[in-house]
C-alpha cells in the first residue's frame, strides 16, 4: 500500500481554503502573525502553490476558487459539511 498523502499539513491547507467566503470571491482573508504557526505555514505554502494572491492571504486564484470548491464538495461527501455554506 503506498504511503498516505494525508499528512497534518495537507489538513492545515484545507482549513485555509475553507476561511474563504464561497459566495464572494471578492473577500479574501489575512492571516495574521499572531494567528497559529500551522496556520500562517499553510498560508504560504498555498501562495507558493498559486492558490492564493499573498503569502498571508489575499484571494484565492481561479486555480484557488477550484480547489476550495473541491474540498467543500468532498466534505458534503463526507458528511462533514456546515449546511448553510
């Protein structure tokens, strides 16, 4: 079986995206430096991946806005999901 690609930091990134507001794409979000060490790692790892505009935040890219929704849609899966986003 290969190895899980499921790691704490793939986690950190999905509640990132999820920060975002699914119906505005015009607001965007700032991790602040006095916000956890994951969180604000996370933030940039995603800058770096072309899914956000800042390293500590901005807006999600188009290739963002993809992602976000993905996670969001598997978390309906899941049955995770908060009803009302």
């Amino acid at each position: 079986m290969s190895q899980s690609r499921y790691t704490p930091q793939v986690f950190d990134e999905l509640k990132v995206l999820g920060l975002f507001n699914p119906t505005n794409h015009q607001e965007g979000i700032k991790v602040h430096s006095s916000a956890e060490p994951e969180m604000i790692e996370a933030t940039r790892r995603l800058h770096d991946k072309g899914l956000v505009t800042q390293p500590d935040g901005g807006y999600l890219t188009t290739l963002g806005q993809e992602a976000a929704e993905h996670a969001r849609d598997l978390l309906t899966l899941l049955g995770t999901a908060d009803v009302a986003t």
